[in-house]
C-alpha cells in the first residue's frame, strides 16, 4: 500500500487523566494486561473491592434517578423497551399522549410502565448516554479511552426475574452492578467474534444447545462489581432477593471487516474492477465464472497493493466519529461569551471532541471535526492547536498571530462553531 500522508504530520487529541479513570472504574487490571488479555478474547470480573470507587455506580445513576427519567422527564420511544419472559412488550401497552401541549401518541406513561414492572417485567432505558448527564459524561471519558464508540443502557428487573432468555451480542460489554444482585452465567461463543448482521437469532438453536452445558462463569454480581464480555460470549442474567440495576455499555468495536467494507467502497475507483462481465456470461455456470473470477481478483489485488491508507482512514473517520458525540454545550451561554469576548477571555476545548489538524496546502490549515470541516489561513495553526490541547487559554496569549483582532477573530470562529466553550 502507498501512503500518501500531508506534510507535517496529524495532530489530535490524547487520552486524559478522566478518560483514563473511566476505564479503571470497570476494570481491575492495568490497561495493557486487559488489552493483551482479554480485549476481545475473554470475560473479566472486577469486584467492588478490587475497583477504584468501591462505593460502586450510583453517582452515575441509581433507582432514584430511574423513577426520575420515568416520571418526570417526558420520555420517548425509542428510549425504553420493556421485555418479559424473552420476549419484548409492544410500546403500545406502555405509552400514549403527552397531554395538553404535547399532542404525541409514544410518550411513556408512568402508570403503565408501573404496571408492567410489577408484573415482573424488565425496563431497560437505552440511550442513557444521551438521557442522563452523568452517564453520558462517563461515557464520553470511556469512549476516548477505548477510541471506540459506545452506548449506555439500564436495566431495571424485578426480583426473581430474567428479562432476556440466553443470547449474545454483536458488540462487547461492560456490565457495571448499581443496585441488587444479579446472578449471571456466561458460556463460550458459538460464533466468535459476530459481526452486527450475524446477531444470535440466527443461531438460536446453537445458542440454546450450549446453554444446557456447563457455564464457563457462574457468577453473582453485586453492587459495585464490573464484567467485560466480549462480543459473542453467551449469558443470561436473573435478578435475585431484590430487584436489580445495572447499566450496560456497549461498545461498538470496528472490525477488520469494516476495513475490507470500507477497501470495497473505494475499490470503485479501479477501471478493471468496474468493466462488465463479457457479454452473455451464464453467471450460474461455474466453468464461465472461474477465468472472470480468477480476473477480478488479480485486479483487486494489483488495487490493494495501490491503496491509500490516508483514504481507507478518512472513510472510518466518518464511520466512527459521528457515533461519539462530544460534550454538551450551552447555546444561550455560547452566544453570551461570542458577545462579550475579549482579550482577557479565557476558552478550553470542548470535552469529548475529536479532531484533527492537518496543513492543506502552503497557505490553509483544515480541522477536521466529527460532523463537519473547518478551513483556515495557515497563520492560525499554533493559535488552534493551543485552543485544543490546554485545558484553558487566554485569547490574548494565542500564539501565532500578530495581534489581538486577529485572535478575536479566530476566538469567534471556533466559539461559533462549538469547537471551544469558555472556560
């Protein structure tokens, strides 16, 4: 493969202390051990005791703060699921109108969704990462330290109950005990390592079959207790004595598929790769295919062997970065410091968001955000990666740049753009 980088090299934001505290909340080995040992390849269970805060994760959510998002913050489908004995509950039971002012018919209804926990059913909130602020500024911190995107649910099961019969998921896991005691029993992949369109209801009679053996972990989660499952490991889970919450996070792993997907998208460039069969080619006919498909892949691998790097890392940018949203901000309090900034202001980066800084010809700079790009005259470099790498900055101190006007203007442009906040 050639490599085509830009002059100058590529610039973009480091793991953070928080980013790293994240990580040592669901795991009690060193980071290079889980990487090396059980990244993608086997469960580890972290008890309260062996983690940073054995207070557990209540800061992070509780009971309390579940009843809160149910009752009282106007919650939506697709933002709850309700599942009772493997199976899910249609929205329908549990949601309807919002009342005067708010003439929806899939808001959920604190009544009905009493009634269906009750009856032994099991709540999971999806998106918490998006609902709740202290998850999703966990979430954030975690994300940058996997460099991967993820997701956060709750799970709420009343005692006794199991909401989910055994499956597995196409995506690895941290399971982090808030509240009550959950037992969970993990057997081994019948399909290591799925890809997300291999999900285990195409498999659910191996997935039952394996079930029946023995379990390769048979374990009581307490509160403050993690477990990381790698995609593919079959479980199950029953809430015991009490009702149980945990949060589950999901963490959407890329894949060396996604590169061969994203090789493919780009492989439209090569001539050969897109002529025509020759006429009148019987597709169903091996003998007719063999010297076409010996052809093509020679063609692909005389392609592969020109391929960009540079290019197959732009597309998975623009995979993975949208599905990792930055921190929060502020529109009323942004558009107030775009008022009054001045010299003295002081802007830090925007939390969670990912970047990167790259020269675009001799006179431009390009930043390349989650959603967008932003062009710039060259002269802006050293003031912009100052903005993004100090934790604050004073306008008038950005370096590189003759005068304060010229930093107010940039100031402007990135606090528009939601690329700095105030510090």
């Amino acid at each position: 493969m050639t490599r085509n980088d830009p002059p100058g090299g590529i610039d973009r934001p480091a793991v953070t202390s928080a980013s790293a505290a994240a990580l040592a909340r669901c795991v009690a080995v060193e980071p290079a051990k889980f990487a090396a040992a059980h990244w993608g390849q086997t469960p580890l269970l972290s008890r309260a005791d062996e983690l940073p805060n054995p207070a557990g994760f209540t800061d992070l959510f509780s009971p309390a703060d579940a009843d809160e998002l149910l009752s009282r913050r106007g919650l939506r489908t697709p933002f709850l699921r309700i599942a009772k004995d493997g199976d899910l509950v249609p929205s329908g039971r549990w949601t309807g109108g919002g009342g005067a002012g708010a003439e929806i018919a899939d808001q959920v209804l604190d009544e009905r969704v009493l009634e269906q926990y009750a009856a032994g059913a099991t709540l999971v909130l999806q998106g918490l990462h998006r609902t709740w602020p202290a998850v999703g500024d966990f979430a954030r911190d975690l994300g940058l330290a996997l460099g991967q995107p993820l997701q956060v649910n709750a799970y709420l099961t009343p005692a006794g109950n199991q909401g989910f019969a055994t499956h597995y998921d196409t995506h690895d896991v941290f399971v982090l005990q808030v509240d009550g005691r959950k037992h969970w029993r993990i057997h081994p992949p019948v399909l290591p390592d799925p890809l997300e369109r291999q999900p285990w209801g195409g498999r659910a009679d191996e997935v039952a079959a394996t079930a029946q053996g023995p379990a390769a972990l048979d374990v009581v989660l307490a509160p403050g207790d993690a477990l990381y499952l790698p995609r593919g490991w079959l479980h199950s889970a029953e809430a015991q004595e009490s009702s149980s919450l945990h949060l589950t996070v999901g963490i959407r792993a890329l894949t060396r598929y996604a590169l061969v997907e994203e090789l493919l998208a780009l492989a439209a460039e090569d001539r050969r790769l897109r002529s025509s069969l020759p006429f009148g080619t019987d597709v169903s006919d091996p003998d007719a295919i063999e010297p076409e498909l010996t052809e093509t892949v020679e063609a692909l691998r005389d392609w592969l062997l020109r391929v960009d790097p540079g290019a197959v890392a732009a597309r998975l940018r623009q995979r993975a970065w949208p599905a990792a949203r930055p921190a929060p901000i502020r529109p009323l309090a942004q558009a107030a410091a775009l008022v009054a900034l001045d010299a003295d202001a002081r802007l830090s980066p925007r939390a969670g968001l990912r970047w990167q800084l790259v020269p675009d010809g001799a006179d431009r700079v390009t930043l390349r955000l989650f959603d967008r790009t932003i062009g710039l005259p060259a002269s802006c470099e050293p003031a912009v990666r100052a903005l993004l790498t100090s934790a604050a900055t004073r306008v008038g101190d950005l370096p590189g740049l003759p005068d304060d006007a010229d930093r107010l203007v940039l100031a402007r442009r990135l606090l528009r753009e939601a690329v700095v906040v105030p510090a």
